[in-house]
C-alpha cells in the first residue's frame, strides 16, 4: 500500500525538464546572418546580475584587430550567457567561455555571439610553425543548398591558416552578393 501512495505522488508531481538544443548551423549561413565579424582579443571577461539577479551573464571585451564585416569601433563588449559571481555559477550548455588574453574571430549579432559556441572561433598558434590558426567550420557544404552530416571527429576538420580562415570568409560574402 506504502508503495502503491509513494508511486501515486511521484507520478502526479509535475517535474520541469528543459534542454539546450543546438542544432547545427552552415558556415554559409553563420556568415550571412552575422551582422559584425571580428577578429581580436580578449582584453575584460566578467559576470553580472541579469534579469533580476535570477541569471548570470559574461560580459566579455575584444579589442578589434579587425573587421571582415560591419565595423563597432576598437573594442567590442559582448553578452554571453552563464558565468561566475563569487560562490555562483551559471552553466548554459553550448555557450563559449572566454578568458583574458584569448585570440578569436567572432560572428556576432545584436553584441551576442550567434549559435552561442558555434560562432566563436579560437584563433591557436600551430605548434610546428607559429603561425595563428583557426580550426575549420563544422559545416560548410561544397554545394550551397544540400546538407552535410557532422561527424564527430571528421579528418577534414582540420586547423587552417587564419589568412585563409579570413580568404574563405572573403569569399561567402563575395557569394552572398556582398
């Protein structure tokens, strides 16, 4: 009987379930929708209250190196969500984190980094040749309008030279009639 009234109230409880879905977006698209693209680094990453101190954001500063679209001037302040606040932490699944001294490329829109991680761009020295890399877009179709399968682990995904990281960007604006 115990058992049957401990079943009955797990069952009649509701209980929230929320998930962060991202879904994959295309290269092509990424550029496209960015209203500014800059590459920089980052000089200021720090958490504050949002919403009534329900939330927490990092509010993150780039100093401009430059622009491959639209232009905000030298530095950039940008709002990504979770973050740290002493003993508080705020953990959104999918978003980039950044610290002080990072080298990015970001695809940015509205000062918020579009598809969260996925328009965050790390910019590493190769470890042969010290030349800054970029590692390749997770999706960039060779044939505008058919889809490609993200596999995980994928040779072809492999580090590119931020020049041509910053030729294939030249590129799709090129195609995007810009």
């Amino acid at each position: 009987m115990r058992r049957a009234l401990l079943w009955a109230v797990f069952v009649s409880v509701p209980i929230v379930v929320r998930a962060t879905v991202l879904v994959p977006i295309e290269f092509r698209e990424l550029v496209a929708v960015a209203t500014v693209i800059v590459h920089g680094r980052v000089t200021d990453a720090h958490a504050e209250w949002t919403d009534g101190r329900r939330s927490v954001e990092t509010l993150v500063t780039v100093t401009a190196s430059d622009y491959l679209k639209g232009d905000l001037g030298s530095t950039v302040t940008i709002h990504v969500p979770g973050g740290q606040l002493g003993r508080y932490r705020t953990v959104f699944v999918g978003a980039p984190e950044f610290r002080v001294g990072d080298e990015v490329v970001l695809f940015l829109r509205a000062n918020r980094v579009i598809g969260l991680s996925q328009g965050a761009f790390r910019v590493v020295a190769d470890p042969q040749s010290g030349r800054p890399t970029v590692v390749s877009p997770i999706v960039m179709s060779l044939d505008p309008g058919t889809a490609e399968a993200v596999v995980r682990g994928d040779a072809r995904r492999k580090p590119v030279a931020l020049d041509q990281f910053r030729d294939l960007v030249r590129q799709v604006l090129g195609g995007a009639g810009q």
